[in-house]
C-alpha cells in the first residue's frame, strides 16, 4: 500500500480512523514521562498480562510496566487491523508502535488482537506465557467494552449506560452539535442491569485468573488489579448508582473471591484501583461526563494537581506494586488514585462552575476545547509536531 494523507474523519464526535504516526507520538510520549521519573528500585513485576492494553489505562499499565520495571509484557485488545485505505484503530497503531519501542529497548512484548470475553484468548495467552514469558506476577485486567459474547452459552449481553431505579436529569454537552442541553434518561429495566454486569462485571475477571491458576501460569505472590470509579456526586446518578455502578460493585465482589483464592493458594492479592476520570474513548461515552470532564481538568491544574492516565499509572505502580512499597487501601481495600480528583475543593470548584454553564458561554467557563482535543489526540490527531499534510504508511502490522 503506497502512503497516503490521513485527514480525522468524523461520524458525529467520535473518529473513526486514526494517525499512525499521533499514534505512535502518544505512546512515546507516555514511555518518555516514565523514564524520566523512574524510581530508585525498579523492583516489583517481571511478567505481566494486561487485558485492555491498547488504549487508555491498560495502555499505560502496560508502558508503566514495561518501561518502569522491564517488565515482560503480554498485551490482550480487541483492535482492527488496517484494511487497504482503510486505517487500523487507533489502540492498533498504538500496540504497533508499543511493539517498535519494545523492540528498540530490548523488552520482551506479545501481544493478542481478540476477543478476550473468549475461552480462546484464554487458551492462547496461556501457551504464550507457558513457552515464551514466566509464570505472571501481574494481571491487569483494563477492559471497556459495550457488548460480551458469553464463552460458555453464546448468548450476547449489550451493556448500557443508565440510571437505576428512576430517572436522571442534569446537563450535557451534545457532543454532535457542541451545545450545552439538559438530558433525561430513563432507569434501566432489570434486564438491561443484569447484561451490563455480565459486560463489565468481574465473572471473565475471574474466568481469566481461574485459567491461569489452574494451568500454573500465576508465579508466588501474583497479584492482579482491575479499574474502576466513584466520582462526585454529580455523576453517582449516571455513574455510581447506575448500570455501570451495579457493573463494578459486582467487580469488588469478584475482587473480595479472587484475593481470598490468590491469598491462601499464592500469598497473592486481588484488588480494584479506583482511578480518576480521564478522557478515554470509554468515558466520553457515558452521558454528563465530558462536561464533567471539561471542568474538572481546570480545578485540578489550578492547584497544580491534574494528572492523566499515564501519570496515574505510574502513581500506582511506583507508589502501589513497587517492590517495597506500602499500599494504602480504603475501607473496602480498593486503592485510591481518585484522592485529588475527590479533594474537597476542587469538587466546590466544580459545583460552583457546573450551574453557570451555557451554551453560549461553554468555551469560557469551560475547558470544552481542551477535552475535544485531548479526544481527538486518542486517535492520532492534533498532536504538536505531527505533519498532517505528509502521507504515512498505514498499512503497518503487528
Ligand atoms: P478504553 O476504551 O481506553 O480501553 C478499553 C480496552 O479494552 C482497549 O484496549 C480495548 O481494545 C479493550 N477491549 C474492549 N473490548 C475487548 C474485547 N472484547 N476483548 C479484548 N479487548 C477488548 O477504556 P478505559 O477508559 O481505559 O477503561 C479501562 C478500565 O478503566 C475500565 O474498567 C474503566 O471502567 C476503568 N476506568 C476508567 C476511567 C476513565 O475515566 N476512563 C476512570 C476510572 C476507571
């Protein structure tokens, strides 16, 4: 495939073919923010699987990994590859270029493009550990995803995004027109709850560590973490107290198993880390968010506070599974990364700015322009130093 020009093309807000060379920028950006904050003892993980690992969190728990600890990295996402002129996924051209830099660093990568819901990823990823890596001393389990194909049944769950219980109301942004409107969802119907758990819940959390116990791939002392949010209360209709919230509750309840499993049968350990909110292909989907996170960025960084998934990423694995580190947990044993964005006042920040907004005044009382930006960048675009008039080769595969 000759090079080609890639200009963003758009279906509403939401990109829908990505820069390899963004791309490629983005993931060097966060390899760079980690080498240059190392910590004096690069001790703690070795082997590490990260399932999610091509955008977002996952993404940065695997750069945070590799790069912080040379660890060895097995990366599991669900990513297209490039098609003629058709361009990959971003969270493809991103595993490229984690690959690339892998290789130029002697890191050992792996990496799987499937459906990790499937007993077949489970089966691969463990004959890749078995005859190429050691046995894990690290699982992260980082998956977003709107729809699970059960292993087991084949019935098909579709996960949404809604109030529990009653209705919700509150401003947005209509990321399509850019304008500030006032949204009303209906509660989800007990169906609709149940499927989102069966998405976004802990059971393929559990399924994945019962595979890798039963097949020996868990080293002593494994440990394994997956993500999750509370927020403000704000968001706790749409968020903490809605569909998504019931998901994640069932994602401690998986966690409390799988540490109690891990403990008595490894000296290992089980826990959800409950992260800040980030602009991530995830996030901008959930309603009131991205105006939630066109607010939020300001109030942090006017006290020199904000931090994006990379930096959060290696809060937690510097401060949290960095051999000798003590982690604190809350009272439900989850790790905290949420402690600045949930100070007091930059939540009263937040509150005060959130009724003055309009749509006629978003972009001042607003940081509107900043968050497309910074979900534009997701896909490779408006990235400082990229040449977006220089045709790239996009046909490059892992
Ligand atoms: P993301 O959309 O950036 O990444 C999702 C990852 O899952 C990608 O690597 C994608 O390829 C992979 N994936 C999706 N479906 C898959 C499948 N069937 N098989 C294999 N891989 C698949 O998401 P994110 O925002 O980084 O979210 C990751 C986790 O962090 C989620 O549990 C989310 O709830 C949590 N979290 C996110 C935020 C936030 O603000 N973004 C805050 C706190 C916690």
């Amino acid at each position: 495939m000759p090079e080609q020009v890639i200009k963003r093309k758009s279906r509403g807000f939401v990109c829908i073919n990505a820069h390899p060379e963004g791309c490629r920028r983005n993931v060097a950006r966060q390899i760079a923010d980690i080498t240059s904050h190392l910590p004096g003892k690069r001790e703690g993980v070795r082997n590490a699987l990260v399932i999610g690992a091509s955008t977002g969190y996952g993404l940065a728990s695997r750069i945070a990994a590799a790069w912080g600890f040379g660890a060895r990295t097995l990366g599991i996402f669900f990513e297209r590859p490039p098609e003629g002129v058709k361009t990959a996924t971003a969270g493809y051209y991103n595993s490229v270029a984690f690959h690339e830099a892998a290789k130029r660093d002697s890191l050992f990568a792996a990496s799987l493009n499937t459906d990790a819901f499937a007993d077949a990823a489970k089966t691969q990823a463990a004959e890749i550990i078995r005859a190429q890596m050691a046995p894990v001393d690290l699982v992260i389990y980082s998956l977003a995803s709107p729809r699970r194909v059960h292993p087991r049944t084949g019935q098909i769950f579709n996960s949404v995004l809604k109030p529990v219980g009653r209705p919700f109301s509150n401003k947005t942004i209509d990321l399509d027109a850019g304008k500030v409107t006032e949204i009303t969802l209906q509660p989800a119907t007990d169906q609709e709850v149940a499927d989102t758990v069966a998405v976004m819940g802990g059971e393929d959390w559990e399924m994945w560590m019962d595979a890798l116990l039963e097949a020996g791939l868990l080293a002593q002392g494994a440990r394994t973490l997956a993500y999750s949010y509370i927020g403000p209360e704000v968001t706790w209709p749409i968020y903490r107290d809605g569909t998504i919230g019931q998901a994640k509750e069932d994602l401690d309840a998986a966690a409390r198993r799988i540490n109690a499993e891990l403990s008595q049968k490894l000296g290992g350990s089980a826990r959800v880390s409950v992260n800040k909110a980030v602009v991530t292909q995830a996030s901008s989907a959930i309603p009131v968010v991205p105006l939630y996170l066109s607010v939020l960025p300001p109030a942090l960084r006017a006290r020199g506070l904000d931090e994006g998934p990379i930096e959060q990423m290696r809060r937690l694995f510097f401060d949290h599974l960095a051999a000798g580190s003590k982690s604190q947990l809350d009272a439900a044993e989850r790790i905290r990364l949420d402690d600045r964005e949930l100070r007091e006042d930059v939540q009263a920040e937040i509150k005060r700015v959130w009724p003055l907004v309009t749509t006629e005044n978003l972009h001042e009382t607003t940081a509107y322009a900043e968050f497309q930006r910074e979900f534009r960048s997701l896909f490779g675009f408006e990235i400082e130093g990229v040449d977006y008039e220089a045709p790239v080769e996009t046909e490059i595969f892992l």
